[in-house]
C-alpha cells in the first residue's frame, strides 16, 4: 500500500519490498514502523487535499508522537490549512483515545515511556545509544540528539519555507524522525 501510495507500479520493485528482510520481520513483529511508512507516503500523495493530510498526520502522531516532523513539514511547506487540521484532528483524537483509556493513565503511559527510554539507550539504534556505544554518557548522547534534530530541523524549514523544496523537505523530514525516535 505504501508503494502504490507513492505512484511506484513496477512489480519488480515490489517483489524486492516483500522480500526484504526488515519488512518481513516488520511484519512478523508486528511493528509500527510499516503502518507509519504508509501514512507518511499517504500524507505525501494527499499533500494538497488539506483535510486528508492533516487527519493523516493527526494519527500519526497520535499512534507515535516521534513522527511530530511530518507536522512540522506542513508548516515548513506552507500548508497552512492540512497543519490546522492535523492540530484540531490530533486533539480531539487523543482526547477521545485518552477518554476511553482514562485520563488517569497518562502518567502510566509517561512512566512506560521513560522505562522503555532507559532500556534502549544502552542497546537500541537511537543517536543516545550510538553516543553510549561511542563511550559518550546519556547526557552527551542526548545533547547530541537536541543537536541533531536541531540541524535537520532548521533543514527542514529552510527547504520548505526559504527554498520551496517540498520533495527535500519531506525527506529531511523523515530523516528527522529517525533521528528523534528512540
């Protein structure tokens, strides 16, 4: 669905998707990371249709907050309207997630988030741990990541909002998410 989002028809290029390692166990994992690709190319090809890339982004962000660059995108790209969209949508999304849940568990959620932080900044593949595995501390990794999402933040809004490079743009923009994920 992420190709055929993308306009890529050869099937070749399909077979070579399918097979590659990462999307398999992807899907054997029951990772995230494929939805997300998906929605990333679906806000990509709705870019001009205000309403479907906002709630796009909306929901993934609300799936996972990392994914925040593909906001900023649509501010960098002066698409003014999708951002509002993405705004209001994200809201009333996770009010009515975080309804049903319980606004209780918030704090549940951000104590899950900091122990899943603590166990991957040693042995994940995060800008912290590839500063750990540097010999850096947590500190210096997570200046390093500030840092680094900084730069490619400024990118991002330079290509869009000086340039009116939309394509560099989205890209620095998905570099960005890597970058700030954990």
């Amino acid at each position: 669905a992420t190709l055929r989002a993308l306009g890529i028809r050869d099937w070749r290029v399909y077979g070579a998707v399918m097979l590659w390692y990462p999307i398999v166990i992807g899907w054997q994992g029951e990772n995230i990371s494929i939805p997300l690709a998906f929605m990333t190319a679906l806000t990509w090809r709705h870019r001009d249709r205000p309403a479907a890339a906002g709630l796009t982004v909306a929901v993934a962000m609300s799936l996972k907050p990392f994914v925040w660059p593909l906001g900023l995108w649509l501010l960098a790209t002066r698409r003014w309207r999708a951002a509002a969209w993405a705004l209001g949508s994200g809201i009333a999304l996770n009010l009515l997630a975080w309804g049903l849940v319980g606004f209780n568990e918030i704090s549940t959620y951000m104590r899950a988030s900091a122990e899943d932080l603590n166990a991957l900044w040693r042995g994940g593949y995060s800008v912290i741990a590839l500063a750990h595995h540097l010999g850096f501390s947590r500190a210096w990794g997570s200046v390093l990541l500030v840092l680094a999402a900084t730069v490619l933040t400024l990118a991002v809004l330079h290509c869009g909002l000086r340039r009116r490079q939309e394509r560099r743009a989205m890209a620095l923009a998905v570099a960005l998410m890597l970058v700030a994920s954990p």
